[in-house]
C-alpha cells in the first residue's frame, strides 16, 4: 500500500502534489474549527446541566427499574461517580442557578401531581353512596 502511494506521489508532478496538500490542509484547518465551535457551544452552563440532569436522571430510572425488577443495581458502588460529578457540578458557581431552576420546576411539578392525585381521590370518594350506616 505503501509503496503504491509512493509511486502515485512520483507520477504525480510537484504543482499537483502541492495543490492536494494545500486541499487536504485546508479541510483539516475547516475541521478543527468546527469541532471547536461544537465543544464551546457545550461548554454552557445550561447545556452543562441539561446533561447532568439527564444522567442523574437515567441513574434514578435505572435504580427505580433495579427495584421492580429485583436485581441490585443502585449500590453504592455503582452509584458513586454520578454522587462525584453532582457534588463537582454543584461546587460550580455558575451552575447553581440553573439547576436551582431545575429544582423549582421538578418541585412544581411533583406538587402539581401530587394535588391532582388528591384531588381525584376526593372525587372519586364524592361521587359514591354514602352509606346509611346499615
């Protein structure tokens, strides 16, 4: 293979070789730029939290899911590094506000549930008898 490349760099004359080199310089240069340009874009603090509350939160359902289907998955050794990077994420100054956010919205949520729940039970126990105490 080798050896194929050197003969085709031989045919090759020098203007050409040049031409391609400067080509392949060129969308390797292109390239690094965008990979910078995507790096940066997820080096933000709300693209940052977004991804930690995505994996603490597949780390619940896969412990949750450990639970209903009898099998030990939430150990503390297997839980440990997520423990890690959530305590590092909350040391950041700039990533207590959004998960802050986070927190608040998930607590809303619960609560509104929770209040639906209840209230449908209060229907539910409204719309039967009541007994005459026979």
């Amino acid at each position: 293979m080798k050896k194929d490349m050197a003969d085709a760099k031989k045919s090759m004359p020098l203007e050409v070789r040049r031409r391609k080199l400067l080509a392949e310089g060129a969308l390797y240069r292109i390239g690094i730029v965008a990979a910078r340009e995507h790096v940066q874009s997820n080096l933000n603090a709300p693209s940052l939290a977004k991804s930690a509350m995505r994996r603490m939160g597949g780390a619940v359902s896969a412990s949750i899911g450990g639970l209903f289907t009898g099998k030990a998955g939430a150990t503390l050794q297997s839980l440990s590094p997520l423990l890690i990077s959530g305590a590092s994420l909350l040391s950041k100054r700039y990533l207590r506000k959004p998960l802050l956010y986070c927190s608040i919205v998930g607590a809303g949520v619960a609560l509104a549930y929770y209040f639906s729940r209840k209230n449908d039970e209060r229907g539910d126990n409204e719309d039967t008898p009541a007994s005459d105490g026979e």
